[in-house]
C-alpha cells in the first residue's frame, strides 16, 4: 500500500508539473509580433518586400514569367510565411524517454540551447538534402487567416502570424487527413527523416538523449545548462558517430579561437576519398557583457548570405535560434515552448509540432554577446567561394580591424592550435527561476570533445 502511495504521489507530481510547464511555456505562440510593410525582411539569405502588395504587384503574371520584383530576389509577405513555417521547429518536450543517468523526462527550463542547435543542425540538413528553396507544401496550414493586414498609429504593419492548432497544450490532437500525409516524394521523405533525426528517443542520432550522452564525456548531466559552443561540438560528435549512411556525405566543423583553418574544413571534405558538404560552427562573441551594437551590421549581412544556416544565440539566460532581421531587430525562433513527446516510430507521424507558425522579433541589443554562427557549404568549391564573401563582408564591416572571426590558410597544427580547447564565457541556456549549481556557472569550464 505504502508503494502505490508513493507511485500516486509520483503522478501527481508529474501531472502538476506538465500543467505547469504548459501554462509557463504557452505564452511562445500567444504573443503578437508585427512586421513593417515598407521595410525588407531577410531570412536565411532571401529577401521579402511585403510592400508589393500594397501597390498590387505580383511574383508571377498571367503567362507564369517572373516578374523584376522575383528576379531581385524579393517575395511577398505569404512567401515569408511559408518560408518562414517551412524551418524545422525544435522545443521543450515532456513524457519523452527517461534520460540517462537521471530521472529528468522532460528538458523544460534548461535544454533550450540544445534545442536551438538542434534547430540550426535540421536547417544545414534541409538545405543538404532539400535545397534552400524547398517548401513544406502544407506550411500555410499552420497560419491564422482570420485577420487581413492591421494599420498601426503611423505605420502600415502586417497581422501576426499566430498558431491556429486545435489545442495549445496539445498540438497535434487532431487528427490528419489526406492532405496532410506525405506524397512520398524524395524531398517528402528527407523532410519527415530530418524531423526523425531529432526525436526525443535515446536512438536519434542528434536527439537530446544523444547530446546528453555525449554531454557526459566532458562532465555535463542532463539539467545542466549547455553554452552555443559546447553544443557546437557534442553535434560535431553526433555527426562523427552516426551509422545512417544518409549522413556519410556530410561534416561538421567547428572553429577554434575564432579562426576557421581552411586546409582542416578541405581536409574534412575530403578524408573519405569522396566529397563532403561541410557544416562550418564558428562559436564567438559579440562584445563584453553587453553586445557591442558596431557588430549589428556584420550580424546582418551574415543573416543575408545564401551560406548562412542561421545563429545559436539569445538574450542572457534564454538562447534562440535567429534566422533573419528587419530593420534594428533579430527574427528567432523560440524553443521556450512545452510539447508533448512525439513517437517518429509511427507511420506519418503529425509534423505540426516541428514547425512553428509565429517567428518573433527582439531589438540586436537586447542579444546576449556569446553565440554561435553556422554556415553550410556543399563542396570545396562553395566553400571557396563562401570564404571569398564571407571575407568581402568582414573587410567591408565597420569592425574590420578587429573581426569577429577570421579565415586562415593552413592547417590548426601549423599554429600549435591542434589541441587548443573551447572556452566558454556565457550562460543562456538557464532559466531565471531555476536552481543556480556552482558546477553550472564555472566561468573556467574547459571542454574537451
């Protein structure tokens, strides 16, 4: 009898932690964030100009012929959308396998970093195996059409882009249609094996349960708080010790000291006799305490290149995943939300919790200085020509005498930096009201992987 009271203690305590978690984490999709129409918007190297519709162009006329506003580069506000909809959404998830050596089930208040480069990971792959331009075709599902475009008190804006699932608790109670299974076309089939990839199932090959285990090798436990470059390199590791031949053909690189040697990135392209795509990880920071704001104009201009998969990054103690800018604020995508545990084990399992259906905004400012920057190149000859922009950018940036990181020709070890370990200066994967350990906040942990 004692058993089964303590058993029926135990699942209310889980109960009313859930709960919890779902009112505290709720506020993610509810919150309102508004676009200017007369100002570009920049995601992941395109560019939006929502101003067209206003005088009534159009991207394509009656005869299907891009129009000059497609061939800059620049779509509408609906193509935003559904660009926007179409990333890999990754968020706090409950109920999901017991993590190892722990009795956590859940990563609410303290794997939000993990989750933002899980994010910033399942971008480069969709890039890898789908192409930038690819599209989840039921992305607009995801959006409220309810409210047309608002008129603010001096400028025209665009509404919200707001959830519209049949429970916020429960996102993906409703059951799918014809719709919205896959056509099983390739792209179809990599999107949904992407998703897979990143499950909360100790067999995921860059699942948390994976990044845990590997966390444990350089003294980290599940509930410990994780900087953006020791994520960086517990997903080089992942990527090292996968068996999925689909991810044979691709690398992670990681820089050290801010420096990206590129006679290793070639190397690593090419160490198994054939080619490799290259993720690119360059963790650095932004200024002091504060985000120094001579950097902004650098930030943007790596957010419009066609290499850039995006920044692990946050304000200071909340990480995010920034995809894009309009104006002087960032565009994130925010893991701060509770979800149930989805089993990918299943036959088109629902994939509208991975995708999040409102992006927000927050001013460069408020940024915490430590993150990390990634970028994708799918051959050595991409990979020259990234370091070729990639350097105009720094040369050109206000802050070229003193660069936030730098390219240099050769190999780490001719630079006796063969072993030189990763210094990590930041905390922003902890939530305020969580426990403060002394362990998790050693300002001079050491990591090697």
């Amino acid at each position: 009898m004692e058993a089964s009271g303590t058993d029926d203690g135990d699942k209310l305590k889980s109960k009313l932690l859930s709960a919890w978690h779902n009112v505290k984490y709720s506020w993610v999709l509810r919150t309102r964030t508004f676009f200017r129409r007369n100002s570009p918007v920049f995601l992941l190297g395109k560019c939006y100009h929502f101003k067209q519709e206003e005088s009534g162009e159009t991207i394509f006329d009656d005869s299907g012929t891009r129009t000059a506003a497609e061939e800059d580069g620049s779509g509408t506000a609906e193509e935003f959308r559904k660009d926007f909809i179409s990333r890999i959404w990754l968020t706090y998830r409950e109920d999901f396998p017991q993590l190892e050596r722990s009795t956590l089930t859940t990563d609410c208040g303290w794997g939000c970093t993990l989750r933002t480069g899980q994010m910033l990971l399942a971008q480069g792959l969709l890039v890898h195996f789908n192409g930038r331009d690819w599209l989840w075709p039921n992305a607009l599902d995801l959006y409220c059409y309810e409210t047309d475009f608002l008129l603010g008190n001096s400028a025209r804006k665009l509404p919200p882009i707001e959830a519209s699932f049949v429970g916020y608790a429960t996102p993906y109670n409703k059951s799918l249609d014809s719709k919205d299974c896959d056509k099983g076309t390739p792209a179809d089939l990599y999107h949904r094996k992407i998703v897979s990839w990143f499950s909360d199932h100790p067999l995921a090959d860059f699942g948390i349960h994976q990044l845990i285990k590997l966390g444990q090798s350089s003294g980290k436990a599940a509930g410990d708080w994780y900087g953006p470059g020791i994520v960086s390199h517990l997903f080089r590791k992942a990527i090292e010790e996968s068996a999925d031949p689909d991810l044979q053909g691709i690398t992670i690189y990681v820089a050290q000291d801010c420096t990206i040697y590129s006679g290793d990135v070639r190397d690593q392209q090419t160490s198994s006799g054939s080619e490799k795509s290259v993720l690119i990880l360059v963790p650095v920071r932004l200024g002091g305490e504060r985000s120094n704001m001579e950097y902004f104009d650098f930030v943007k201009g790596i957010l419009s290149l066609e290499y850039c998969i995006g920044i692990i990054g946050g304000r200071p103690k909340q990480s995010y995943y920034f995809v894009g800018f309009q104006d002087d604020s960032l565009i994130y995508m925010d893991p701060h939300y509770c979800q149930s545990f989805v089993d990918v084990s299943k036959k088109d399992f629902p994939l509208e919790s991975f995708h999040c259906p409102s992006p927000k905004k927050m001013p460069f400012k408020k940024m915490d200085p430590s993150c990390t920057i990634g970028f994708y190149c799918k051959n050595v000859p991409d990979f020259e020509k990234a370091v070729e922009e990639i350097t105009k950018l720094l040369k050109s940036s206000s802050i070229h005498k003193y660069p936030l990181f730098t390219f240099v020709k050769g190999h780490a070890q001719d630079f006796d930096m063969a072993c030189t370990p990763l210094y990590e200066q930041s905390d922003l994967s902890m939530d305020d009201d969580l426990e403060k350990s002394p362990q998790a906040f050693n300002p001079e942990e050491f990591v090697f992987l």
